[in-house]
C-alpha cells in the first residue's frame, strides 16, 4: 500500500468551488504516496483524517486571517478565507503533534508557523524594513527566480545537499516571530524567512516557494519531494 497523503484543497466562497493545482497532485503521484483531497472547512474530520493519512500536504493559497496570531488586519492585507484557516491550523497543529510528517508550501508554510504561535509580516513590502528582493516574480512558475541560504545540517540542507539553492516566489506575506519549537532553516538574501522545520520531528518542513511547480527542471524540488515520501512509509 502507498503512503497516503492528505492534501488540504482551496475553497473559491464567491463560486462555491473546491480546487486544487494539479502539479501538488501529480508531486505526490510522482513521488509515490497516493493523494486525498481534502475539501477544508470539515474540523470535526480532523481526528479521523490523522489515523487515515500518513502525511500532511498544506497548499499554496490565499492570506491567513490576522486574528489568528493577535492582530487587526493590515490595509496591504490580501483576501483571507475562513472555511480553510481553522481547519489547517488545527490540522497542522496535530500533525506537529503526534509526530505526523508534513509539508507545507507557501501559505502552508505560513499556516505551520502560525499554528505554533508565530505570527506574519501581513504584506512583506510595507511591513519589513529591508525589502530590497522581489517576493512576487514576474516570470513562469517553474523560473529559478531568487536564492535561498540554507542552514547547514537543517532538514532542507540534508535534503538538497548544498547551502544555497534558487527557487520561484509568490508571495507578499512571510513568516515573523518563528513558533516555538519551530527553527528557520532557509532565508532569502534579504533575510526573509524561506523555510523553516520543527527538529525533533520525523518531518515538519514549511516552505515559502513551490517546489511543485519546478519538478521538471529542478532536482532539489523532486528531491524535497522524495524525502517528504520516505519519511512517510
Ligand atoms: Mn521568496
């Protein structure tokens, strides 16, 4: 039997559509693990969906309510969605928990931190006083767009095996105060928060890019990828 992978889906409230981008899908496909889809907003699942899965995919999506870590909503604050941010800050929560491997990537990586009480810059370029990289690359998805500097010995570093990597950016927000228990592992030249990991847990890997978007052209996100499989079986 494949490991399989729970994968929290967006969910569009104007159009009443659940969705998913089909490369997270096809990275865990591809990789081995057997993907479920999960349609957010079912917290009482919660439990049940953890004896299921064997791990955690928190996707990409839109802004996390401020709330959720004690402040009011910036003016830069972009769309927020209250049928996916309880569901996968507890998810994340009990994953970090019991010791369940997971993944989150862009605003998953955001929703970790938080769920273990770190909080955001809710727009990176009004908020954060050394904005002086591009967060949000305006070139096609699989684009090497900025560099990482990776933390030697860290979760990321074992995986890809060098201390500087290039990856693509989508976002304006990023994580702040880092959750306790949490650990950045990878900045962008600038400083900002590009991944972070719990250490002493299986596999508990946040990250700000998409690696799922640059498997065909880069070794490092099918080698992320990989690892979050094996640590599953
Ligand atoms: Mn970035």
């Amino acid at each position: 039997m494949k490991p399989i992978i729970a994968i929290t889906c967006d969910y569009e409230y104007t159009s009443e559509n659940i969705k998913l981008h089909q490369d997270y899908y096809r990275a865990i496909s591809q990789f081995g693990g057997l993907p479920i889809l999960l349609p957010g907003n079912n917290i009482v699942d919660v439990e049940d969906i953890l004896k299921l899965a064997d791990g955690v995919l928190i996707t990409g999506g839109a802004d996390i309510d401020p709330s959720f870590y004690g402040e009011s909503p910036h003016i830069e604050l972009g769309n927020i969605n209250p049928y996916r941010d309880e569901f996968e800050i507890v998810l994340a929560q009990l994953a970090v928990d019991r010791g369940i491997p997971i993944l989150g990537i862009c605003r998953g990586a955001q929703v970790m931190n938080v769920a273990m009480g770190g909080t955001l810059y809710q727009d990176i370029n009004s908020q954060f006083e050394r904005n002086t990289i591009a967060h949000r690359q305006k070139a096609p998805s699989w684009h090497e767009f900025h560099d990482i500097i990776i933390e030697e010995d860290s979760l990321l570093f074992n995986i890809v095996g060098e201390r500087s990597i290039r990856v693509n950016s989508f976002h304006h927000q990023a994580a702040r105060e880092i959750g306790p228990g949490l650990e950045i592992i990878a900045r962008a030249p600038d400083g900002i928060v590009e991944a972070i990991a719990k250490p002493d847990h299986p596999f508990a890997l946040g990250l700000q890019w998409h690696p799922e978007k640059m498997l065909d052209s880069q070794m490092h996100s099918q080698d992320i990828f990989n690892a979050f499989i094996d640590s599953t079986k």
